[in-house]
C-alpha cells in the first residue's frame, strides 16, 4: 500500500495536499486527519475563509463516510466535537464554524425529512439544485438564483436518491444523503463567486467610480463581469502591509505572480484576466490617501473575510477606515460575500475577533534597532459594524443588514449556533 | 469568460510525484556540547528550557513537522533520560505524530557533534540528502525552496555535499549571538562558501585572512551580517567525512574548515543559502534566550505565535500590547499586567503586583507587592509579598521568600530558596547542585541565599562563574583556551583532545601572513569591540597574541611526543588537529617543528661528543623527517624551514648548533623532504645572514657548496644519490 504524505516534502502543507490526501486515505486514518487539519490551521498553513471551508467540509465528508453510526446521535455529536475542536484550533476563521454547523443542520434534516414524506418544495429544489451543478461543469454563469426566498437549507439537504420511503430508515440512506449534501455544500463554495458576479450588472453602472481594498477574488469577480459589459473606474487602495504585494502582482498581470497562483489553488477559480486586461481605468492609491479620493467615488465594493450575525464584518484591516470615510461622504457600501462566510455568531469580543500578523511585513526583522525598542503589531482584520454597511450581496442575492438574520436562521439550525457542550 | 479549469497549474502536483521515492530525514542533536548555561542544565537539559512556557525542542520538531520530513534521528547525550521521558508525552512520540520514524539514539559517550556524525555513519541510517540540526532551534521557514536548491546543486555536481541554511540579519541583532559570530566569504554566482572565519569576542582584530584561491572567484561578498543556527542540508558524504577525520568534532571550526581548507584533497563544496523573510534563532546562551522569548511574544516568529496554541498542552488567549494569559488564571483587580507578559496556567498573581515584559511559568504563586520585570520565572515558582525580580531566570521550583530582591543578571536554578529579605545581586547564579558529577554536596551558603534558605553559587569547575553570560550586559562569554592547554599538557592518549569541549578547542584564530584588509568590514567591527568589556581580559594578557598560544601549544605537545617516541602519524594528526582548531598558518607549524626538533637535538647530544653528534641527529631525522614533511608544500616552505632550523640552533651555542643545522639539514635532503633547489635557494636567502645567522651556518653552507658541485658533475637522480652517500663518509 503506498501510504500518503500528509506533507509534500520540503513543506509547507497546503490546501491542495490536505485534499489531495483526504481522499485517499483508509478509514482507520480519519482521526489523524482530523488532527492534522487542526494543526494546518494552527499554523495557519490553511487560511481564508474559503480555503478553511473546503479544507472543512472535506474533512467532514470523510468523517461521515467512514463513520458508522446507529444512530443519528452519534454521528451529530461527533461532528460537534470535531467542530469545536476546528473552532478552538482557529477561532478567527469563522468559515470553519459555519461549514461544521451547515453540515450539522443536513444531518438533523435528513433525519427528519427521513420520517415525514418529502415536503412539496422538492421538485423545485432539485430543478435548482442540477441548475447549479450544470454551471459548475460548464463555466458557463448561470442565471441568478430566482427566488432568494428559497430556503437555501432545504435546497441543499434534498435527497436525490429516488426512494424515500418511510421505512428506510437506514443509517445508509441517510449517510448518502449527507454525502451528497456536503458535495452540494462544495459546489456552492466553488460557484459561489460566479453567482456573487451574476448580479454584478445590476450594480455598478457605466462611468461610475468604484473604490475597492486590498486583494479579494470576489471583487476582482465581480469587478470583472461588470466590466465586459461597462466601461468604469475602478480605485484600489493597496492594503498595506499585507495585501499589497499581491495587489500588485496581480495588477502588473504577471501571470506567475504567487498572487495569481494562490488564485488557481482555489478548487475551480483560476484569475487569468486581470483588471487592466479587461480595459478598466485602474488607479491604484496608498491607504493613507482614501478619505482624499471619497468625495469622487460613486460606490465602495469590499470583500471580506467573515460576516458575523449582526451584519457586522470582519474584513481586511483598513475596511473600517475606509467605511468610516464612505459614511462621512454618504457613500454607499456594497459588500459582496459568499453565504458560507455568513456565520451565526455575534461579535462580542471585538478585539479578539481580529488576528495579529506578521510584524515583519511592515518592519524588516534584521532592523535590529527597531526590533529591538518597538512592538510593531500588525492587524490583519477590522471590525466594521453593520451600519456602515448598506447592502449585502451573497450567492443568493442581495440584502439589506436588516435582513441577514433571515438568512441566517435558513442556514443554521438554532440548536448548533453554539458548539460547546 | 474562458473555461478556468484550464489554467490549473499542473505544476506542483507533478512536481511532488517525481519526489515520491525521496524521503526526507532529519538529525537533530539534542546536545550542545556547551556549558553556557549551567548550572541550569545540570537539571533541565537545554532543549527542555521553556521559551515563552514551551520546551524548545517542540519549536524545532514543529520546524521538521512542517517541512514533511518523515524520519527523525534524535541524538541524545546527556540527561537522555529526561529528554526520553518528555517526548514520551507529547505528540511528537505518541498517536497521530507527523514523523513516521521517530528514532531516539542514546549514547552517553558523544563529546561533540563529530562523535554523533560518526556515530550515525557507523549505523547507516541516513539513505540521502538529510537535515541536521540542533535541538534549540526556533523557526517558521519551511526548508522546500533551501532543500531544492540543494538537490538541483546536487543533481549536477555530487560534490556539492552540504548547504548551510543562513539568515540575512545584522552583526548588532539581539539573536545573533556575540560569542559566535562568523564572517562568511561567498561566491556571488552561486552561494559556494569559500571561507569561513568565527569573529572572536574577546580581541580587536579588523584582518580577515582570505587564502589566495578565494580571490580567484570573478565576485565574492563577505558577510559578516549572516545569522547561522547550524540547519544544515547534508548528503551522507558528511557523516562519512567526519568518519574519515576523526579529529573533527566541531561542524563549522573543523568541518567546514577542514573542508575548505583541503579543497585539493576532498574537492567537496559547501553552499550557503540565505534567507531573508523567515524567522531564524537558536537559542545558544542567556542572551539569544532572552532575545528569542522577546522575538516570540511580540509576533516576530508568526506563525510561531503563543496564542495559536501549536503545541498539545497550550491554551493562550491574547489580548491587546502582546499580553498572553493561558487557562485559570488568577489575578486580581489590581494586578497590573503591562506589555509583553505571558502567564501560564493554574498560576495567581497577588494585589498591586506589576508583571512587565516577563514570562511566568504555569502554577506559580506570586504575592503582593511584587514587582516583576523582564525577568523568565519558570514553573512552580513562589514568589513573597514585597519581592522586586529584575531581568534574570528563576527556574522550577524556587522559592523566593518576602521582601526578597532579584537585581537584573541572576540564574536561579532549580530548586533554591531565598530567605526573606536577602538580595540577589546581578552576577550571582545559585544552585543547589554542582550536577550529577559532583563528587560531594556542597553546604548551602547562608551568606548568599539568607538564613534558612538553601543553595550556593555556582562555581564553574573549569573556570569561574563570570563566564556564564548575563542576559543584561554586554559581557561576553570569556574563551576557555586554559581548558585546552591543561588537556594537552597532561595527555598520555593521542586521542585526549577529543574530551575538550568545541568551544575550548575553538579559541584562536590566527593572522596568517596573507592577511588582507577589509577597508569596509573593518570600521564596523572596531564598533563592535567596543562594546566587549575587556576588563575581563586582563588577567590572560599573557594569551593575548593567539600565535605566541599556538606555537606554545604545538611546540610543548610536539616536544611530548618527540621525547616520548610516539608514532610520526600521532604527532602529525596531534599538531594537525591543533592547527585546525587554532586556524593557525603553516608558517607557524614550521616554526614550532623546527623549535622542537632543535631542543629534542639538543637534549639528544647534550654531553655527547660533537664527533658523536651527526649520528645521532641523522638517526633523529630519519626517524621524524615525514613530519617536517607534512609542513612544507612550496620552495618558499622549505627554505622557509631551514631558516626556522638555522634560527633555532643558534640557541645549541655556535659549535654544537652549526653541526645540529648542517646534519639536520643534510638528513632532511636525504629523506627528500629539502630538495637541492631549496637549499640552494636558501644559501641565497638574505634572511639566514642576519642576526647572527652566520653563526651556524659554516658547515650547511659547504654542505650547499658541495651540493651544487654534484648537481654540475652529475646529470641522473638516482647516480647523485649514491654518490650523496660517498661523498658524506667522504666528508667525516
């Protein structure tokens, strides 16, 4: 038997080899691979939200299939135990904790979709659900979902294996359901970005001026897709210390920028036109210079890193200045995320919420004097609270912050918002 | 929009599959072979020491665990035991560890890294390119791009045998550590090392000796800014190489140098490769521990980080200006923690104590009152109400009573207990043993830790306590070369040197004669020597000229072994070894054989007859002439050495010393060590007639006469040797 690497030799562990072993792996080895992702994530050889999510919801998936459970008790607890050991490792990447708790709200659907007979909504979600598959294939975008009423919850947990008979009450019935429903959950964290961008007409209008932060596939997507068809100036300030070579690189279009290539190691997204290819008018200003360029901009695009209960976000550090400003100038804010980095949990400790980085990134370590007689800290994330924030647009639409709570209870059964106990 | 399934890299995927077959292994030493922090290590060995509240050795093996190496081979020496019993608890041993080969070799007998290099080649373990390292390493690099410029190297040129994993720093950063700081000479092109020279702490020196091959590379840059921990990428020619010189025992000061110093013999390269966004320290004395725990808490080390919990046992939250609170926690309303503080669990701080820039182990008891700064308190420490602890290290178990002061500098070992209301001063370190060695207990001295407490200093066996050096001063460990000197007086065992500690048999460097200035370098390094305090010095002022050491040294061991009849090849591995160790110049060598051989003559023929006298110094030359051999290469040596013999033998007196030189000489040329040319070339020499030079040389000089008659008379080499013969009994 050839046994797998957990780590390519020579390091550092990636997503891609998490994956890559995930799958190949016997069933006797899924504790190991639990531990190993707690320890990718630790050591932050694992990091974004979309990156911990597909790392996550592997795992899971691989949990569960070489799990074998008699009852569904078991099976529901484990994953919280595992959930809350992820969460622990990192609990900045609130992705992780949402991927677990999506995963848990299936199992309890499944069960009870087990029981009942299938509720009316079936055919439509399934008509969805191969919809959304199909673009997947095809790279072809796919029309934005219809009805953001929909309960993405039920669309997901939906059985498409054709009995449903009351009687199987099977811990295998149920086990394919689950399986499938978390390929769902990967699929929509592959497309989702496509679907953000779907719905990019409706917002950025021709000759408008767009101020955007930092690095964000999301907003490159979606900044993207108006593009083709408008013609607009878009404004980035560089995020300095931490985003800014790779806001660079990508804007430069070096093809084999680590930027770009971070890019392709995502499951299906691949960053190959750049938005200077795309024949926008870029300017590309320092973080300091923000608040100077508001008065002229006509809209704030900003990715983020993680969405808490409240509509608050937790993005890149200099959002929340950049907000501030937007607020000042009565600017609208627009931030475009998957529903995955929407997260049930309130930010009630908002220091701890953000991460300190690399103090190198701003002061060179061999400055042996600065070193020396100051702390440098380097904030990765800001806080930005919902007020600052007018409209949401996720894979399923767009919303006003009101209106996040809705989505919120459709995603996540109120039982797992807490993981603990 | 193109498909983007398209652009998927293939690259690295395949990448990874060509190096299925490859596995990486690592070497870690978990001994230093150094005395730089005793006493503490007397209890706790150093890669067990808490940095930031985690024994440094889990740093190191997360290092290895992140860059996919699967076999690790732990050599352990002294306090294996501990060492074994530790890693037997974390996951590193246990279920779920990320090595699939975790192999603890103990043997108690390894002196050196030399003996563990030759060890792990006499048990063929290694089966390709491996990492070694030390045990005290602190990281966040991951070794792929250093670990495929090695194998790229490799793949072309198998000589290629070893790169050296350096980072880019400056000479002033607080991890570099002052007592071993080296100046790397590189080629620019391509990274090869070209020579390697250890910064010596103790003495204003602003030479660098390049070798003259070094100037043939069209760029080479001196660096005296590289920060080197000893990660080195080694094919299995390394272990295989220390097997072959068994005299090497230090990585950088023998095998390095040895290495490149015999590039002709082995034609093996080193390569350096230079990182410069990584984090690199290892924690070799109380001044990179201080500054590596300092690097840690404020982030430098990311994603090294206490908060990211990265090792089984931690649980650290973190709060604003680099404050570290692990689990259960006790402080009070008015504990004030101010920045850079870690406190680990199950440990409660009294009301209206300060704790700034410190780390405090898990269940410690600190009172009221108390003023912590800077200081590393480890576990289980208890510390009095009103106490004041400056920047110093209090180990386990210690117990400091009330109103107790610690001034800035102290080590407090394991176990000691201060008395209330005593003062610990700065250069004091107390312990309650002097180790497993010790032949006696010593008394606890009321005078230093109080009444009723227990413990006394610390009293190097070797030389005093100062040399251990101070977290807060710029105090430099002092060199150990009386160490040395005692060890080779005493030797019976042409194997004594290897019990000398690396950094005894490390001590000089020398100036050799083509030293060449470093206009640049050397501003910089004036600087830095004036931040030694030489105070220490002045009592080894007779040491002071590193040559005038060497040539002590090697006259003294070679006069033992000429006296005692040992075998030439032991007196030549005997001065050999010393002069790598010395990095002294063959110059020096010459002279102190020719010394030697002069005084072993001269007490050989005291109280003989001068008819007597050629006998016995043609038997002596016969006897040892391939050990004057080994020290001449040029024409230039060679007369070179007969200038040293002639210089030497006016000390005989001017009859004896004249016929000592002249056969001397004339027994060199028979055993084809001086060839005619040179002795010609000497007579010529305006050297041999000054200083009384003409002294000694009436009899050589008709010896060169008589020679250069022969060279005109004869024309075949092996007739002219006969007739050498003829003409000598010709002559008496």
């Amino acid at each position: 038997m050839v046994t797998q690497r957990a780590v390519p030799v020579g390091g550092p562990p990636s997503l891609d080899s998490f994956v890559k072993s995930i799958t190949k792996i016997e069933a006797s080895q899924v504790p190991g691979m639990v531990d190993h992702l707690i320890s990718l994530l630790k050591r932050r050889q694992i990091r974004g939200s979309r990156n911990t999510a597909v790392a996550t919801a592997n795992l899971l998936m691989r949990v569960v299939s070489a799990t074998k459970w008699s009852h569904v008790d078991a099976i529901i607890s484990k994953i919280r135990e595992i959930g809350r050991r992820l969460t622990r490792a990192q609990p900045r990447e609130l992705a992780v904790g949402n991927i677990v708790r999506r995963v848990l709200g299936l199992i309890r659907e499944e069960v009870e979709n087990d029981s009942p007979p299938p509720s009316a909504s079936l055919p439509a979600g399934t008509t969805l659900s191969l919809q959304s598959a199909h673009s997947t294939q095809g790279g072809v975008p796919a029309a934005p979902l219809g009805q953001p009423s929909t309960s993405m919850f039920s669309l997901l947990s939906q059985n498409p294996t054709p009995q449903k008979d009351k009687s199987s009450h099977s811990s295998k019935n149920i086990k394919a359901g689950i399986m499938e429903g978390i390929r769902e959950i990967l699929d929509e964290l592959s497309t989702a970005d496509d679907l953000i961008a779907a719905s990019a007409l409706e917002h950025i209008h021709s000759n408008e001026i767009i101020l955007t932060m930092g690095y964000s596939v999301t907003v490159q997507r979606f900044l993207l897709r108006a593009a083709q068809k408008r013609s607009f100036t878009v404004i980035i300030a560089e995020g300095y210390p931490n985003d800014q070579d790779k806001v660079h690189q990508v804007l430069s279009g070096d093809p084999d920028s680590p930027g770009n290539s971070q890019i392709a190691e995502d499951s299906h997204l691949t960053f190959q036109q750049t938005l200077t290819r795309a024949g926008l008018i870029v300017i590309l200003i320092p973080d300091s210079a923000v608040y100077a360029m508001m008065s002229r901009v006509n809209k704030v695009i900003l990715g983020t890193h993680a969405v808490t209960a409240n509509g608050g976000l937790v993005a890149a550090a200099g959002a929340a200045v950049i907000s501030k400003a937007a607020k000042e100038h009565r600017t609208p804010v627009v931030v475009v995320a998957g529903a995955y980095k929407l997260s049930p949990v309130h930010p009630f400790d908002v220091e701890g919420i953000s991460e300190h980085g690399d103090p190198g990134k701003a002061v060179r370590w061999e400055d042996a004097d600065m070193v020396e007689s100051c702390d440098v800290v380097n904030t990765l994330f800001d806080y930005v609270p919902p007020n600052m924030v007018d409209l949401y647009i996720t894979n399923l639409g767009g919303h006003a912050p009101s209106y996040l709570y809705r989505i919120v209870a459709d995603h996540y059964r109120p039982e797992d918002v807490s993981l603990d106990g | 929009m193109p498909p983007h399934d398209s652009q998927k890299p293939k690259g690295p995927a395949g990448k990874e599959e060509e190096d299925d077959s490859f596995i990486l292994q690592a070497v870690v030493l978990t001994d230093s072979f150094e005395r730089r922090f005793r006493p503490i290590t007397h209890e706790t060995p150093r890669c067990l020491f808490p940095v930031a509240n985690t024994p440094l050795i889990n740093y190191t093996l997360n290092f290895l665990a992140d860059s996919g190496v699967e076999e690790v081979f732990l050599f352990c020496c002294s306090q294996a035991e501990k060492v074994e019993a530790y890693l037997k608890t974390t996951k590193w041993m246990g279920d779920g560890s990320p090595f699939k080969k975790f192999q603890i070799i103990v043997n108690q007998k390894l002196t050196s890294m030399g003996d563990a290099m030759r060890e792990l080649d006499g048990k063929s373990l290694i089966k390709g390119d491996f990492l070694l390292i030390t045990a005290d390493v602190v990281t966040n690099m991951v070794i792929g791009p250093a670990l495929q410029a090695h194998r790229a190297r490799r793949a072309k040129n198998k000589d290629a045998i070893m790169t050296m994993v350096l980072r880019e720093s400056q000479s002033t950063h607080r991890t570099m550590d002052r007592g071993d700081k080296a100046i790397f000479v590189l080629d620019k092109a391509n990274g090869r090392c070209l020579h390697y020279e250890r910064i010596l702490p103790d003495r204003q020196r602003p030479f660098l000796s390049l070798p003259a091959e070094v100037l043939q590379a069209p760029t080479i840059s001196i660096r005296d800014d590289l920060l080197d921990c000893y990660i080195d990428i080694c094919s299995q020619d390394v272990p295989a190489l220390f097997t072959e010189n068994f005299d090497y025992q230090h990585i950088r000061g023998h095998f390095l140098h040895g290495i490149l110093q015999d590039y002709e013999l082995y034609g093996k390269m080193i390569h350096c490769y230079i990182t410069r966004k990584d984090y690199i320290a290892r924690v070799r004395g109380l001044q990179t521990y201080d500054a590596i725990t300092k690097d840690i808490v404020s982030g430098w080390a990311y994603p090294i980080c206490i908060d990211h919990n990265l090792f089984d046992d931690m649980d650290y939250t973190k709060t604003r200006n680099h404050i570290y609170r692990e689990n259960d926690v006790t402080l009070t309303r008015s504990t004030l923690l101010k920045p850079n503080t870690v406190v680990g669990a199950h440990t409660s701080v009294g009301e209206n104590t300060v704790l700034s820039g410190s780390v405090v182990g898990r269940q410690c008891k600190i009172g009221e009152n108390v003023k912590v700064d800077g200081a590393y308190i480890w576990d289980h420490v208890e510390i009095g109400n009103n106490c004041e602890v400056g920047k110093s290290i209090i180990a386990n178990n210690v117990v400091l009573g009330e109103n107790v002061r610690v001034m800035p500098g102290a080590v407090i070992s394991h176990g000691v207990c201060i008395a209330p209301g005593t003062t610990v001063y700065g250069d004091y370190s107390i312990t309650t043993t002097n180790g497993p060695d010790a032949e006696e207990e010593q008394e606890t001295d009321a005078g230093v830790v109080g009444e009723g407490g227990k413990g006394f200093l610390y009293e190097d066996s070797e030389s005093d306590s100062d040399e251990i050096e101070r977290i807060t001063a710029s105090r430099l460990p002092r060199q150990k070369r009386t160490a040395l000197l005692t060890i080779m007086d005493d030797s019976d065992s042409d194997s004594s040197y290897v019990s000398s500690s690396d950094e005894s048999t490390f001590s000089e460097v020398s100036s050799a004669s083509a030293s060449r200035r470093r206009a640049k370098k050397s501003k910089q390094k004036s600087r830095m020597s004036i931040n030694t305090q030489r105070s220490d010095y002045s009592a080894t002022s007779n040491e002071d000229d590193p040559d005038e050491s060497f040539f002590k040294e090697a006259y003294s061991s070679l006069l033992t072994a000429l006296e005692a009849n040992h075998p030439v090849e032991v007196a030549a591995l005997e001065l050999n070894s010393l002069r790598m160790s010395s990095n002294a110049s063959f110059d020096l060598v010459r002279r102190a054989v020719a010394t030697a051989f002069v005084a072993q003559i001269g007490r050989l023929t005291s109280g003989v007859k001068l008819a007597d006298v050629k006998d016995i110094v043609l038997a002596f030359a016969s006897q040892w002439h391939s050990l004057a051999k080994r020290t001449v290469f040029s024409r230039d040596d060679q007369v070179e050495l007969m200038l040293e013999l002639q210089k030497a033998s006016l000390g005989l007196g001017k009859d004896l010393g004249t016929r000592v030189f002249a056969y001397t000489l004339q027994g060199l040329y028979n055993d084809d060590v001086l060839p005619e040319e040179a002795v010609f070339a000497w007579q010529k020499h305006p050297k041999g007639h000054l200083n009384n030079g003409q002294e000694v040389r009436s009899i050589a000089d008709q010896f060169a006469n008589w020679l250069a008659e022969a060279e005109s008379d004869d024309s075949g080499d092996e007739e002219e040797e006969e007739d050498d013969e003829e003409e000598e009994s010709d002559e008496e």
